[in-house]
C-alpha cells in the first residue's frame, strides 16, 4: 500500500510501493514528481527555480541563455560559451577559423580528402598524396583550372614547378590525350616536348608529330626545322630529310595590311643592328640597301670587293653564267671618269666603264688597270686626248698582254681589255 502524508485532511505526499515519491500529484511518473514550482537550494544566491517550465539560476555565469552553451570545464564548474568558440576547436567554421598553427584540414587514416559543391566532387587529395581536380559532376563537359594574377587582375600570375632532388628521369610536367597517350612533356632538365614524352638531351624544344621530330631549338639558341642534326653554327637550319620523298619549301607571305605602311617581308643585320639586306613588300631584292628601287639592288659598302659576282660551274651544256632573255631590257655598268695627273692614272676596281681623260700636256700617260681583277673580268676604256688643241699625248697601258707586256695608244682610242689567266688581255681597240 503507499504512504499518503495529509495536512489538514488534504493529500501532501504519496510515495507509492514502488518507491515513486509524488508531490502534488497521486500518480507520480518518476521517482521524484513535483506537480508544482520548485525552489532548489538555501540561499536566494544559490537557488534554482522551476517555475511553469522555466528554469531560473541566478548564480550561473552570464549571458544569454538562447545564444550560449553550458559547459562543465576542467575545473568542474559549470559556464557558458558561445556555439562557435566551442565548434571551432573541433571544426571549421564557415566564417573561418583563429588557428595556432598545429590544426590542418585533411585526414589522419587512410581515407581521401574530398571537396565538393553542389554536392558533386570537384577535388580529390588521395590518401598517397596525390592531388586530382577532376569535374565529376553529371553531364559537366568541362574541368578547368584556372591561376588568375592577383590584386583582382591588376598583379602577377606566377606558376612554379620545382624539380625534387631525386627527380631523375621524371618529367615535371606531362600533357596527355583522352587514352592518356602523352601528347607533351617539360622533362627534369626543363626541355620541352611538344608530341612525345621521351626527350633528347641537346634540345631544349623538340616537336613531334607522327613519331617524328619536326622541329627543335637547340641549347645555342640554333633551330632546327625538318632536321633533329641542324649546323650548330647556324641559327636556323630548315631541311626535309625524308627519304626518298622529301622537299623543303620556306614561305613568307604578305600580310593583307603590308603596304600600309611598308614592311619589309625579311631583313639580314650585322651586329650593331644595321641593315645588310632586305625582301621588301613588294618582292624587290636589296642587297646593302634597306630601301631598294629594283626588283635587284646591290650597294656595295666594301671597296674592296665586287659589287656582283657570278661564276659559272654549270655543265657543259649550259655555260652561261648570266643571261638576259629578249625584253629583259638593257644591262647598266658601273661607270666613271679618270682624270691623268702629273702623267699617271689608276682606274678603280669598280668601274666596268670609264671615261680616261688625259692631262694634255704633250708627255704619254701611264694608265694602270685594277690590280684586284678576276678572271673573266671586262673593262671598257675611252681615253680622250684634246686632239683640237694640239695635245700630243698617248695612253701606255701597264701590265697587258700584248708583245711588249703593255700598249701604247696613239693619241684618243677606244679599247677593251679582258682579264684572263692573271692577266689583262686586250680584246679590241679603235683609234
């Protein structure tokens, strides 16, 4: 039977056979049940209050119950603490975290990192360490990755791959195609392939295609086109070595604007960066020249040379060095004049024609011819002696080949000398 305790004929406390204990209540539901406020503790300091529902405890410390957590700290005494101090020691928070340098992100087992958005993995850092960006979501056609310059576009983008001190023969970065055949590779000397993954050693950019090198640029600076042997002294060496089949072809081609405002198609400089030739944008050749008026223009800056030369070792059936074909139009020669002075002249090395004008002083004229002939070289000569005036003057021509190793003109003449073997031959002459 329970135990029913009644002040003045009312039911206080019914503690039941079960040892249920009820205060306000005949039925309790638990071993304490107080159908009423509650007051726990002695002092107003020290009390806690039940009250329809609501818990009251002055002596816990301050805050706002809605926003903070109760906690029981080391010390066993009870506090509160906001929700995001007491998740961010165990998790990142989405407004970030306070970090004292030991916390990572990561895994401690042997298990993946993946990150997601939109529910669907973007990246994977694989429990080997190897980091995946890869698209996985449903129908996406594209995974990109992109390194964009910093300060919101106005910086620098710098992307650096550092070669491990035991990278050996593992290339730093590879490029391959949907099978996963490698399309092209920077290996751990940095050379390039652009093709094939396998890099010969010399070449610092190497271009396959079809199995086979198609270009590449040397250590030096040389480059070599169609050839993977161009001249090391070169510094761009095009042939196509392709057995049997093999042609090698260079096209420059004008762009739509090329004579706009004039460029030239292609210029050779010497090294103080001053022209040494030039294909203008119309085709004409100038050689010594930026700025040639002919479809050829030669400039000879080098006295001692000539101007054009042209030998001829053609087979036996085609001799001709130089030919001109009908409508090609007239062959213009170097010309000048050569005034006599004190009885001597030299006629200069350039001139293919030349005026030689006597100094009229009744004593012969010693005329010398270019020492620096070559072989197959013409020269025409006018000597002019002033016949009206009563000069008496004549021309010795020096080192000719003639009987007497020079000629003597009489008076004026037209003459033509050849140089053959050594030697200034005369062909022809009229006096």
């Amino acid at each position: 039977q329970p135990l029913v305790i009644r002040t003045n004929n009312t039911e206080r406390v019914r503690i039941l056979s079960t040892g249920e204990v009820g205060i306000g209540t005949a039925t309790p539901g638990a071993l304490l049940d107080v159908a009423g406020d509650v007051i726990l503790g002695a002092g107003a300091g020290d009390q806690l209050t039940i009250n329809a529902g609501t818990v009251t405890a002055p002596n816990l410390p301050g805050g706002l119950p809605t926003d903070d957590l109760l906690v029981i700290d080391p010390n066993d005494q009870v506090r509160r603490i906001a929700p995001g101090a007491l998740v961010g020691t165990y998790a990142w928070l989405l407004t970030g975290n306070a970090i004292t340098g030991g916390e990572f992100l990561g895994t401690t087992n042997l298990q993946p990192l993946v990150i997601r958005t939109n529910d669907w993995e973007r990246l994977r850092v694989t429990e080997t360490g190897v980091v995946r960006v890869q698209n996985q979501e449903a129908g996406a056609a594209l995974t990109q990755l992109e390194v964009l310059p910093s300060a919101n576009g106005a910086g620098a983008t710098q992307v650096i791959i550092q070669a491990g001190v035991s990278q050996g023969a593992t290339n730093l970065l590879e490029w391959r195609d949907e099978r996963g055949n490698i399309l092209g590779a920077i290996d751990q000397s940095g050379f390039v392939g652009i093709g094939a993954g396998a890099l010969p050693v010399r070449a610092v950019l190497h271009v396959f295609s079809g199995g086979a090198q198609r270009a590449a640029i040397f250590e030096g600076g040389t480059v070599g086109i169609g050839t993977n042997l161009p001249q090391i002294n070169s510094t761009l060496h095009i042939y196509d070595a392709t057995p049997v089949t093999g042609a090698t072809q260079v096209i420059i081609q004008a762009g739509v604007s090329q004579s706009v405002a004039p460029t030239n198609l292609l210029e050779w400089w010497d090294n103080g960066g001053a022209v040494l030739g030039v294909i203008d944008n119309l085709g004409r050749v100038g050689i010594g020249t930026a700025t040639p008026g002919a479809a050829l223009e030669v400039n000879n800056t080098n006295p001692g040379d000539p101007g054009v030369r042209i030998t001829s070792s053609g087979p036996a059936g085609n001799p001709l060095a130089l030919e001109i074909t009908d409508g090609g139009g007239g062959v213009k020669v170097s010309y000048g004049t050569v005034q006599v002075l004190n009885n001597a002249a030299m006629i200069p090395a350039q001139f293919t024609a030349v005026v030689v004008v006597s100094d009229n002083n009744g004593t012969d004229d010693v005329i010398t011819l270019p020492p620096n002939a070559v072989d197959g070289q013409i020269l025409y000569v006018r000597y002019v002696v002033d016949i009206e005036a009563g000069a008496t003057d004549n021309a010795v021509f020096q080192n000719v080949q003639t009987d007497e190793n020079h000629y003597t003109t009489f008076r004026s003449a037209h003459l033509t000398f050849v140089y053959m073997g050594g030697q200034w031959r005369l062909m022809s002459v009229v006096e």
